[in-house]
C-alpha cells in the first residue's frame, strides 16, 4: 500500500464510511490539475457543486433547530459563516483530506494542499460523494460529527476583526474611514509576502506584512489598535 493509499484508508475511518463505489471516492479526492496535461481525467468540480447544495441544506437544517426563534435576516449571515471555504478547509484538515487528495506535483509545490479554497472544494466534494454513496443521512451524520466545532464557534463568544475594530474606532473619533494600501510585496510567487500601509487622519501610519494582502491589512490594523486605542 502505498502513501496516498493509506491516507485514503484512513480518511475512510476518521468518517465513520467505507465507500462501495470506489470510482465515485477517486473522483470527489482528484483535484482538477490532475487534467492539466494529456491524459484526461474525471475531477471533483462537478462533485464540488452538488457538495455544496447538500451541504447548505444541512447547515440550514441544523440552524433551523438550533436558532428556534431567529428570523431569516438573523441566520443568513451565520450560515455564511458555516458554509465558506475557509470553515469547509478547516474540516478537511480535520479528517485528513489533504492527505488524500490526488493533485498535480505543480499544484503540489505551490502549496494546493493547504490553500482553504483548494481544500473547502474537495471537502465539498466529498459531501456530494457521501450523499451519492451513503444517501442523505450518511451525509447528514458526516455534517452532525465534523460541523460540530463549527458550530461551537459559531455560539461562542465573538470577537470583532481588527479591520472592523479600527473603522469602528477611527469613527467613534470622529475620523474618516481607514485607507490601507500595499507598500510592498516580496517572497516566491507561491509563498508571497505583502506589506500594508494603513492610514486613519490624525495619527501616524502602520505597516505590517502577512502572506496574503487581507492578512497584511489585519495585522496593521492590529498594531495601530494596539498603539493608539484609547487615545484622543
């Protein structure tokens, strides 16, 4: 048995299901840059799209029991919360899907392995593959078991991003909105590094970096916070 079949073996055990359909698993686990060359294979995209549908159905079921007196206004932004590419990756590292997947080298060296979108598509994937393979209750208990951190987070107490913390202080001083622009960028094309200004009237910049512009843009405005908050 070789690494990736191993991995496979034991993503079937973490999720409680072994598949009967062998081709279907290969396929939900096939990352679209196996196909980039000559030989033609079946990938995950098609898979990713029903994945998706099933899984808003059960976020949007368990929701429903869980929030009993919420109105729709209220439970669309925290089904956003559980259904994006960034909780769907966190999944999939849960069960070890990373591991599991069939990707190009190429894809591989450039980190596809641990990028949220590559990694939510596949668990996406996987869902549908679930549905088809085990019905709607196998996906069901897929959801119940691995969403369950999700949903801990989800009601727990909630903390502000420090994006949304600075606007909220630069206008509580009676200041225009924060200006954050990129003043750099350096590293290998896979593995950037970019550097963010971010500027709010009356008080001196602050740059920081992190490995995506949004990340560069929250580290900044967590050091301003942390220099200036209180100030007048």
């Amino acid at each position: 048995m070789n690494r990736r079949e191993a991995a496979v073996q034991a993503l079937e055990a973490c999720i409680g299901h072994v598949f009967t359909d062998r081709e279907l698993l290969e396929r939900a686990l096939t990352h679209a840059s196996v196909g980039d060359g000559a030989m033609k294979v079946r990938h995950n995209e098609r898979l990713e799209f029903l994945g998706d549908r099933v899984l808003n159905l059960l976020a949007a079921e368990q929701l429903m029991d869980r929030q009993p007196s919420a109105r729709e206004g209220e439970m669309s932004p925290l089904m956003n919360e559980l259904v994006n590419s960034h909780a769907c990756a966190r999944v999939a590292r849960r069960i070890g899907l990373a591991e599991a997947l069939r990707m190009a080298a190429s894809a591989t060296k450039i980190g596809g392995r641990d990028n949220d979108t590559v990694l939510g598509d596949a668990c996406e994937a996987l869902m549908a593959a679930l549905y088809i393979d085990a019905g709607l209750e196998g996906a069901r208990r897929f959801f119940d078991t691995f969403w369950a951190e999700e949903f801990e987070l989800l009601e727990g107490p909630r903390v502000k991003d420090p994006k949304t913390q600075l606007q909220e202080w630069a206008q509580g001083m009676g200041r225009p909105l924060p200006a954050y622009r990129v003043v750099g960028q350096d590293g290998p094309a896979h593995e950037p590094r970019f550097r963010v200004e971010v500027v709010v009237e009356g008080v001196p910049p602050e740059v920081a970096e992190g490995r995506s512009k949004q990340d560069a843009q929250k580290a900044a405005a967590l050091a301003m916070l942390t220099r200036h908050q209180g100030s007048t």
